[in-house]
C-alpha cells in the first residue's frame, strides 16, 4: 500500500490544501449566445490555469515543460508560501464561485459543463474548508512537505540551462517558505492546534537526518543531471559548485532551522488523539474526508460502507478456508509461493513471505501491461524508469511512489521504490501494479492525451487518483502467478486491512477513540500485536483522513462498477466501464456517477 502524495503542486504551495482561485472578471465580459459563452468559458479556464501553474516554480516546472507555448512567460522564482489568513481564502473562494456562475451553464457545451461542475465542486469545498485553516497540517509522517520536497528537488528536470540557473535561484528561496511554513506552526500553536510531541519528534527527527546526512543526494543527483545535458567542462563545474554552495548555505539551513522551531513548539500540542478532541475539530475532519475522498457520503455513512464491505470480504476469505480443495490447491502450489497457506485466523494479517519467478520491477510492469490488455483500453506508449529511495530516508519514505510527468512530456515517469518497505515478491508486484499498469502511471498519461482544458491537471482529487490506484492494487492480485483461490484470499485480505485502517481513522478521528479503544478495536479482528497497532494510531493522529483517500475511494469504484453494471445491463464490460472512468478524468465521485448514468 502507497501512502504517497502525489499531487505534487499541493506539496509546495499549499494554502489549506486546496486551490483558491482568483478569478479576472474581464473573462466574463461578452455576449450571451451558446457560442459566445463557451467561447468565453475557454478563455477563461485557460486565463485560469496561467495564472494558477505561475503561483509557484516547483508546480509550474513539474507542470508544463514549455511554458511559453502556455502563453506564461518570466515568471517569479517562488517555493510559494503558507499563509494564514483564512478571511483571505473565504473571500477569494466566494469571488471564485460569482465569477464562475456568471457563466450560464445551460448554455455549456457537455465538455465545458464537466469543467464547470469540477470547478464549482473545487470553489465550494475550498470556501467550507477556509475557516477551518489552522486545522491543515503541512508536515506530517511520509507525505509532509519535509519529506517530500526534497524528491521534488531531486527530480527538477533540466531541459535546458535556464532551467538549471531557476533551480538553482529556487534553492536560495526555500529557507522563506520553511519560514512561513514556522510562522504558520507558530498559529496553529497560538491557537492550541499544534501536533501531538511525539508526532513533532518525528518530524524534528526526519528533519535533523536530512541536514546531516553525509552524501546528500541533492549534490549527487544534481551532478548527474549536469553531466546528461554535455556542457562545457569548465560551465558544469561551476553549475555544479553553485549547487554544493546553495544546498549547503540554504537547503540544508532551513531543514535545520525547521527542526529547532519545531524543537521550541514541541511541547505546546495539547491534543495527542483524534481530532474531535479539538473545539471545531469534528467539524473540520467531516470537511476534509469529504474533500479527500471525493464522496458525498457521511461519516456515518462512509462507516457503514466500510463495515459492508469488510463483512464482504471477510465472508468470501471464509468460503475459501472451509472448502477442502483450497487447502488442496494451496499446497500443490506451494512451490512457487512461500507462507501463505494460512493456519490460525489472525496469521492472515500477517506478511506471507511471497516469492515470484521474477522480482525485476521493469519485467513486473511489461507483464502487467500485457495482462491488462483487453480489460483496460490501449494506454499510449510511454517509458519509465525504476529508481529507489536512498537509505537513509528510508525510514521517512512511503513504500513507492510516481512522479507525475508534467503535461506536455508525459512520456518521460519515474517510479520510486523504498527497499525498506517492500517485504516480499507479491507486495512489490501490487505496489507496481497502483503505482504503475494499471494504476497512476497507466492513468496520468491516458487522461494526459485525452481532450481536456489543463486547469484541470491542477485539481487533486485523492479519492479519485489513490482510489483509481487500489482498485487496480487489488485487481493485481488476480494478474499475479499465485493460483486463482490464493489470488482471491489474499486479495480480500488486503482489501479487510485497509478497511479496518479506514474503520480506526474514522474512530480515532470522528468517534473519539482512545489507544485502548483502538487496540481492542484490532483485536477483535485477530491483530493483537500491541506496539503495531500503536504505530498505526499514532500515523492515523497524525495524518487524519489519509487512509480513506485509499479504501473509500477504492470502495467507492467498486459502487461505480456495480451502478455501471445495473445501468448499462448487457452493454457492460470491463473495458467501456474503465474507459468511462479515465476519460472523465480526476473528479468526484457524485460527478462520476452522473457520467456513468449518461454513458449510455
């Protein structure tokens, strides 16, 4: 399971997590016809993405790789910033939604009201979510600005040398963003919202090993890149002391100036449990699921389609262990798959120590590509390259990761794996399978060459994106060479732990439970080791909401398939219904689901 974030523009630039448009109303200006309306409406989308992919030079660059042919030139060398004035983002939310619905939708072409639902989804959750601000949390375990950004910056591409003369003006600017970053924590403080100490220790902890580790591969990484484009002798090697100098007199600063503000705030966190426990907290967690997973579900609600589909799950595990051929099969199987016949009901959740003929990430992904072939339509053909996490940030990494190409390069992906975090053959062949055929890669650059205005490559929808990747995970299973009846136990297995991770966020978060609760809660369901079950209460506190981008919108595809399935009757099959979720594209699931009522 992937716990990256992969929205890299959220990375950087954040402001309560989600985009705030200001909106020029000069776009607006015009005639009334359907022609001049959406004449207008595309000027203004792409008026829109100009002025939103410039906000920061880390998203604009992993954006567009030519930003001139976007009509975007000289723009300000920025890591963006995090503000505090959440009247600020209620206000441009609220301009955001007049200007948008100064556009008569009746008059849309079907393309343009797809973008327009989108847009007013975006608008509306970020005007709910504004007051809410210090609640946000910019640094947290595995997917916090702190342990990301340095990825970022690793993975900068240089086309040219106006590229590499942006980074490296870029580097100088990141000890004000790590300082707004402070300032914001210093609010949170203020206003009794800080993290829980032990959560601070963590990322204090992340922070100091990044500034001192020796070999950065900030330096190494930015060699290579140097020594790729064949400069002169005497131009790379003052590129490449420009870079040392910069990482040394600025990057690794403001890790280190993080760490120590952090040091000084440590002990102002009041809450080390869920959110509810906090004055609007509640509140807040009901918002921001619902931006997350894209569902227009309850929590309650949400609740309860989990607990259905664990009892699904388990039902079918059930039916397998008490048929006799099973253990047959299993056996005969045995051979080719190490540990996985499984004895008391809790070594279920246990690793199973799979072994494959093959462990090559590449030859994994060719085969995934050929197994998809039929039940996912054509991808356009791209490269990809498997590169893996240094050790040393091992510990503070998510098991894999992809690096979303920028629009108009979509050719050019890289998977990242963490050695650390992969424990046998079947765990790396369905981490590769969600993060690339037919999981993020497979779907970033399908939806790269369909017809679509670019603003939309800026919106996140994690419920969408990270749902999209474990339904693919789990379908995995049944592509891999475990036999057909441990494809199916072992899938389901998979599917009845990240569900009950989604169960304790939901509990810790909404229900107000304690560790005790948590523990008893895992047990239940025969996981009893009582220092893992706190390391996932403690990951669950703090990164709320995390793990159901993952299941719930997992589940949320599998209700799609089943409304496709009622809708569409003997017109149904695998592909169309696959093709109907990727050409619309990164959306909620309430859109989702009228564009699978309309497919037919």
């Amino acid at each position: 399971m992937s716990l990256y974030k992969k929205r890299h523009f959220l990375l950087v630039g954040f402001m309560s997590g989600l985009l705030i448009f200001a909106l020029l109303l000069s776009a607006i200006v015009g005639g009334t016809s359907a022609l001049d309306m959406n004449s207008r409406f595309d000027r203004y989308v792409e008026e829109l993405f100009r002025q939103e992919v410039s906000a920061n030079t880390i998203t604009l660059h992993y954006t567009v790789k030519d930003p001139e042919s976007y009509g975007i030139q000289n723009p300000p060398v920025s890591c963006g910033y995090a503000g505090t004035d959440s009247a600020l983002i209620c206000a441009s939310a609220e301009n955001a939604l007049a200007s948008l619905h100064q556009f008569k939708r009746n008059k849309l072409s079907d393309y343009n009201k797809l973008t327009y639902d989108i847009l007013e989804h975006s608008y509306t959750s970020s005007l709910e979510m504004g007051p809410y601000l210090l609640y946000e949390e910019p640094l947290t375990p595995l997917t916090g600005t702190q342990a990301q950004l340095p990825i970022l910056l690793s993975e900068y591409r240089f086309y040219n040398t106006d590229d590499i003369d942006t980074y490296l003006k870029l580097l100088t600017t990141i000890p004000d963003y790590f300082q707004s970053i402070l300032t914001f924590e210093k609010a949170k403080s203020s206003a009794g919202l800080f993290m829980a100490s032990y959560v601070a220790d963590d990322i204090i902890t992340e922070c100091q090993t990044f500034a001192t580790m020796k070999n950065n591969y900030l330096y190494a990484t930015f060699d290579s890149k140097i020594d790729a484009l064949n400069l002169p002798a005497v131009t790379s090697e003052d590129y490449k002391k420009q870079n040392r100098d910069a990482v040394l007199n600025y990057v690794l600063p403001a890790y280190t100036s993080l760490s120590d503000g952090l040091q000084n705030l440590r002990d102002t966190g009041n809450n080390k449990r869920g959110l509810c426990y906090l004055p609007d907290g509640k509140k807040y967690y009901e918002l921001s699921v619902k931006g997350q997973t894209g569902s227009a579900r309850t929590i309650p609600q949400l609740q309860k389609l989990a607990q259905r589909q664990i009892q699904s799950d388990l039902l079918t595990m059930q039916k397998l262990l008490n048929n006799s051929s099973f253990h047959k099969n299993s056996e005969a199987h045995s051979g080719s798959v190490q540990g996985t016949t499984p004895g008391a009901a809790s070594d279920l959740f246990k690793g199973h120590g799979t072994e494959f003929s093959s462990d090559d990430p590449v030859n994994i992904l060719n085969t995934l590509q050929d197994k998809i072939s039929g039940s996912f339509p054509e991808p356009p053909k791209v490269s990809f390259e498997i590169k893996y996490v240094q050790e040393a940030m091992e510990e503070y990494l998510s098991p894999a990761f992809y690096m979303i190409p920028p629009i108009d390069n979509s050719g050019e992906n890289v998977i990242y794996i963490n050695p650390g975090h992969i424990s046998d053959d079947l765990t790396l062949f369905t981490t590769l399978a969600h993060e690339g055929y037919p999981g993020h890669l497979y779907q970033t650059v399908y939806y790269s060459a369909t017809k679509h205005p670019p603003i939309r490559d800026l919106l996140s929808f994690g419920g969408y994106t990270e749902g999209w990747a474990t339904y693919c995970e789990m379908l995995s299973y049944y592509y891999s060479p475990l036999s057909h009846d441990m494809a199916t136990l072992l899938q389901h297995n998979a599917s009845v732990i990240l569900g009950l991770y989604a169960l304790a966020d939901m509990g810790i978060h909404y229900d107000g439970w304690t560790l005790a609760e948590t523990v008893a809660f895992f047990r239940t369901y025969g996981i009893t080791n009582e220092k893992t079950i706190e390391d996932i209460f403690d990951l669950i506190v703090a990164d709320p909401g995390n793990y159901l981008k993952y299941y719930i919108g997992y589940v949320e595809f599998l209700e799609l398939k089943k409304l496709a399935i009622k809708t569409w009757g003997d017109d149904f099959t695998q592909n169309q219904f696959h093709q109907c979720i990727l050409d619309t594209g990164p959306a909620p699931f309430e859109i989702l689901q009228k564009q699978i009522k309309n497919a037919y």
